[in-house]
C-alpha cells in the first residue's frame, strides 16, 4: 500500500531523513517510533503529499505522491501533529467541510460526518465551537477529520497526545477497530501504545531506520540471545562459579537478592535443560525458571541512544 | 473546480457569518453618510448661484461629476485599507493555526485553494463597494441621474478593488501573520497609485508613454468618466490575475520548500 524507496529530505542544509525505505501492506497497522527530532513527522508529511522529498519516491496505492498527489491525497486521512481545525466553526459543520474538501460525494457527506463522530465520540460537543474545546476534544476532532472520507490509509501524527487516560484508551480502541479495512501508520514515541496497537514497528533515529519488524521479533532480538529469570529457595553467593561449566552462558546478573538472579544464555533451549537440571542436583529449591522477554523499552533504547549505555 | 466551491463557500461564510465584517460595512457606512449629504448639499448650493460665481468648470454642475466622482474616490480611499482587512487572515492564519496542513493534503490543487479565497474575498468586497453604490442610488429619487456611466464607474472601482484583492491575497500568502500582512497589503495599494508619477519625471517619449499605461489613475479616470476603454479593463484584470498566478506559486512552494 505505501512503498518509500531511497527517501531523503534536507531542511537547508540539516538532513532530516536519510535513504529511508520501508513498505506497509494493505491493511497492516504499523507504529512509527523514534525519538524527538528523529524524522517521524517529516517521513509522514511526504507520504500525505505534504511535501516532496529532496530525493527519493514514496506511492500510495501505486500512485506516485509528488507525480500524482491529487489521487494521493483522495486515499489519505492525516492528523498532523497540531489538530488542522478552525476555530471559529462548529464541529458539525468543519466535520463536513473536510468531508467535501476530501471530495465525498455530496449525498454521503451527511452520513459520513455521523459516522466519524459515532467513532469519536464527539457527539455531545458536535453543535459546539471548536474555539471552546478542550484540548483533548479538539484532538478527537483531528481524529474525526482524519476518517470522515473513510481513506484507505489513515497517517496519525502521534493521535494520542494531550488526551486523558480514557480517552487514549478509547482511541487505541478505535485504533484497533479500523484495523484491516485501514491502513495505519501512527508515530508515537509512547511505547506502550505501539505495544496496545501496532503489529509491525518502524524504529526511526536520527533520519534513518534503525529497526524495522514485528514486535515479537523485535523484542526478542539480538541473535539468539535470551534471558532466563531464575529464583531459588536458598541464597546462592556464587551463581557464576556454578555455572562455569556451561559455555552456552553469556551473563549473568544478580537480581533483587541473592535469591534471584538473571542468567543470559546463547542458544536453544537444550541450555535451559542443563541449567535446571545443575540448580535442581545442587538442591538449591527451584521454585522458578521462566524466559524473560527483553521488552520493547529495551530494544528501543538500546537502537536509539546506542550501544555505549548498554542495554539502557 | 469542485475544491474552489466547497472553499469559496466556507470562506464566505466566514465573512458574511463574522462580525468583523458588518463592523467594516458599518464603518463604511457611517462615512459614507457623513460625508454624502455634505457633497450633495454642497452640490445644490453650486447649482442655484452658479450664475454668479465666475470661473466654476462645466462638468462640475454635472451631478457625476460633482457628487458621484468624489464619492467614488473617497470609496477608492476606504477600500484600500479595508481590503486588506478582509484578506489579511485568509492564508496567514490558516499558517498560523496549522489548518493550512489541512488544505495541502486534500485531493484539491493550490489553484483551487487560490481561487476559491480570491472569489470568496470578492464577494465580500462587493460587499462593500454595493454599500458605495446604494448612496448614489437612492440619489436618483431625489435627482436624474444617468445610470450607465455610474454603472461603468463602479465597474472601475470594482477592477481596482479586484486588484488591491489579488495584491492583498498574495501579501497573505507570505507570512504567518496576520497584522504583517494588513501593513504590507497597505502599502502596497497606497504605493500603486504613485506608479503614474514615473511619467512626469523620464524624458523620454516612449517612457512616458509606458507609465502612462500602467498608471492606476488614468485607467481608472477613464472609467469613473463612463468611458468603457478595453485597455483599462484588460490591465486590471491582467494585473489581478498576475497577483492570483503569484499567490497560486506560493501556495504551491509549500509542497517542495
């Protein structure tokens, strides 16, 4: 659905982007990570067509955005990172003029703009002034302009900012309700909500990709490396003597006591045969030995700030 | 065109359904009803001792001339700094609050954009230079006035306000406030009319002649006498349709900037 070849966007003389390339599939949901000032904005106002790229492509359902911007634009719904509303018009009313900006046929428009605020829940505040909204309301209303055309692809500059608990909640949940018929690209750098919505992740830093896959690979990463929480009845002083014998053992570190103690291991899980077999035949009181996932906060840190804080 | 109706619409609406309009026409009004009944009553004081002042010229006891000229240019006089005032905010703001990102990821061309703002800013101005023309207007209860050459007039005025418009709309489109792009679109339309002068001060023939044509105030002469001259009409339009071509790359450099 979007294909991004070689993308590269210099503001002046500072390179925002960097040979980008990345595709999202029809119907896929993918989050957009990475750092303030990593490019994630920059990369989405090239895809709406908002801009062009010094050089590079980017399509949108094999249209080209800077060669064909207009049939691009018909398939896209984009929340910028600031809600485009006017101020001085009702909801009802600014919902239905982006309805006819985005070229709905005039006989649907009425049911579209219902349809949005049904999703958004706006339907209280529809009759009032966008000038008197909270911030919150007004994001939903950038939420609403965005899927008043029903695009095929919806681009959501980080939708959730500025909403309260509930109401993130509520757009994660709509989030997840036009999935499949929707392709999604939302940039956040709040990882919890790639985790809540996302399938697949685009980690960005400093204009270039710096991971891209689906979340369970990615938080399982670093080449076959996993790590293993082990907890004990019984103190152990030296968890590093006793497991010299076993190659496949990469780290370990101690955990919140001597009870407890995290063992990084190379390898399958013939390794973690051996490790439960030593601490049971050493009499040690296994009461736990499970895999711990390195979770998305990791692996986020690690590619993002770099290798020298190790780990993060 | 479907993008220019759906925008013309809106923004008319935004003029029409705003007070700072009717405040503007109020303004407008409140002048004009000043200082009106002063020019005609003036006017008919001319007319009953003409006999006895010497020297007073003979298209002055003609009630065009007399009256509706003068009210024209004081109307010429308001409308450029009004104008401004009603374009001022069509594009800086829309920069300003971001919902300009809104109208360059639509499915609508800059030129749509661009003439959608123009139309719906002529609309108001029509606006105002209707309000002009109802003071001559109701004159003809009181007088026989000829209707075409006032028509023509206003249609003069109309072609200038239509360029301080496009002028205006092209100052809005290059900065992100609102209160830069009032001072400037001023500027602008008071330093058009001082365009002409150049004719005074070159020597030679065929430079004079070149200011001549593009002087504002004798095109717009020509035309508040009643006369139809293509070459006026083909110049405002021209200079109009310049400043809406500028506006449209403007809005367009936003795409690749």
């Amino acid at each position: 659905m979007i294909e991004i070849k070689d993308l590269t966007k210099d503001y002046g003389t500072r390179r925002a982007i960097s040979n980008l390339n990345f595709s999202v599939k029809k119907g896929d949901v993918v989050g957009f990570l990475g750092p303030n000032g990593a490019g994630k904005s920059t990369t989405m106002k090239i895809i709406t067509g908002f801009m062009a790229p010094s050089s590079g492509t980017a399509s949108v359902a094999g249209f080209d955005v800077f060669e064909n911007p207009i049939e691009v634009k018909k398939r896209i719904g984009y929340l910028p990172e600031i809600p485009p509303v006017y101020a001085d018009m009702y909801v009802h009313d600014y919902l239905t003029y982006v309805a006819a900006l985005k070229q709905v046929p005039k006989a649907d428009i009425p049911k579209m703009v219902a349809r949005a605020i049904e999703k958004t829940n706006l339907g209280d505040v529809q009759k009032r002034l966008i000038h008197h909204l909270s911030k919150g309301f007004k994001q939903r209303v950038g939420i609403a302009q965005a899927i008043v055309s029903d695009p095929e692809v919806l681009i959501l500059d980080e939708p959730t900012v500025g909403l309260d608990p509930k109401q993130v909640a509520e757009i994660r949940e709509l989030i997840k309700s036009l999935k499949g018929q929707h392709t999604i690209v939302l940039s956040t750098h709040i990882l919890p909500e790639v985790q809540a919505t996302c399938e697949k992740i685009i980690i960005i830093n400093k204009g270039t990709i710096v991971a891209q896959d689906s979340i369970q690979n990615l938080a399982t990463m670093e080449k076959g490396q996993s790590r293993l929480h082990v907890r004990l009845r019984k103190d152990v002083s030296d968890m590093k003597a006793i497991l010299s014998g076993i190659s496949s053992v990469v780290g370990i570190t101690e955990g919140a006591s001597a009870k407890e103690w995290q063992i990084d291991i190379q390898g399958g899980e013939d390794v973690v045969d051996s490790i439960s077999a030593l601490m049971v035949n050493k009499g040690f009181g296994l009461i736990e030995l499970s895999p711990k996932k390195m979770d998305l906060e990791d692996v986020f840190l690690k590619l993002t700030y770099g290798e020298s804080q190790h780990g993060g | 065109m479907n993008g220019t109706v759906t925008i013309l619409k809106k923004e008319l609406k935004g003029f029409y359904f705003n007070p700072t309009f009717w405040i503007i026409c109020f303004l407008l009004s409140l002048v004009f009803s000043w200082v009106f009944p002063i020019q005609l009553n003036l006017f008919a004081q001319l007319l009953t001792n003409y006999v006895m002042q010497q020297g007073v010229p003979q298209n002055q006891l003609n009630i065009h001339y007399g009256v509706f000229i003068r009210e024209l240019s004081y109307l010429n006089l308001m409308l450029i700094f009004m104008v401004p005032a009603l374009t001022m905010k069509l594009f800086s703001e829309e920069k300003k609050v971001r919902t300009f990102d809104l109208l360059l990821t639509s499915p609508v061309t800059s030129f749509e954009i661009v003439m959608g703002k123009y139309i719906a800013a002529m609309g108001a101005v029509m606006g105002l230079i209707f309000i002009g023309f109802l003071y001559p207007a109701a004159t003809s209860v009181i007088a026989k006035i000829n209707w075409l050459p006032l028509l023509i007039a206003f249609l003069g005025i109309f072609l200038v306000a239509s360029v301080y418009t496009a002028m205006n709309l092209f100052c809005s489109s290059l900065t992100e406030q609102g209160i830069v792009a009032y001072v400037s679109s001023v500027v602008m339309n008071v330093s058009i009319w001082f365009i002409g002068i150049g004719s005074e001060v070159v020597d030679s023939e065929a430079g004079r002649k070149f200011f001549e044509h593009i002087s504002f105030s004798s095109h717009l002469s020509a035309m508040g006498e009643g006369t139809i001259r293509t070459g006026a009409i083909i110049f405002f339009i021209s200079l109009a349709g310049l400043f809406v071509f500028l506006t449209e790359r403007v809005v367009e450099s936003a795409r690749w900037r």
